[in-house]
C-alpha cells in the first residue's frame, strides 16, 4: 500500500513540476507606458482573447512589471497593447513556440502615441 501511494505521489509532484514550467510571462521593459489592455489572439488573426491586464492585481501592466499570461498555450501571437490613454496598438508575431515569455519594449508601442 505505502509503495503505490508513494509513486500516486510522486506522479503527482512529476505533473505539478510540468505544469508549472508552462507559466507564460509578458514583461513591460518601455520607460513610462502603462497598460490596461493586453489581449492575445493567434498571429494573423483578430480574435482576441481575454484582457490578461485583469490577471494582475491592479488591472494594469506597468513599466518594469511582468505579467503572468493566463489560458495560454505555445504558438505565435499578435498582442493587442492599450494603454491607459486608450491608444491601441498591436505587436505582431510574437514567437512563442519554445519560449514562454515576451518583451514589450519602447518602439513596440511608438504607434499608440
């Protein structure tokens, strides 16, 4: 009993690990923009999904800060940013085939000013 309740166990920590390795991160590396509408869809296409800036606790991504990514799979992306001004822009084909993180930096938001 205690050998199979041991590797239940075990399989469960090896699944826990795996899952935890998959957290997607997006990080605001830009000098003052604050957003408050970070939405993903699949590169090419304008399905959005939901507004990933409600997974932080103040609703906005703001400089310097990494936003974990909810519901969120590896593939290529379109990243749909709105700042607190309402500007939107869109950073296109972000790669995350292997990776599970993404920078969104200064001349990726020159076009919501």
């Amino acid at each position: 009993m205690r050998a199979s309740a041991l590797a239940g166990l075990l399989g469960l920590v090896v699944a826990v690990s795996a899952y935890a390795a998959e957290r997607f991160v997006a990080w605001n590396l830009t000098a003052t923009t604050t957003f408050s509408g970070v939405y993903l869809a699949p590169a090419g296409t304008t399905d959005w999904g939901p507004n990933q800036a409600l997974n932080d606790k103040d609703h906005t991504l703001d400089p310097s800060e990494r936003l974990v990514l909810k519901g969120v799979a590896h593939g290529r992306f379109d990243v749909r940013l709105v700042d607190k001004a309402g500007h939107a822009c869109i950073k296109h084909d972000v790669d995350m085939t292997a990776a599970t993180s993404f920078e969104i930096r200064d001349a990726d938001v020159q076009a919501c000013h």
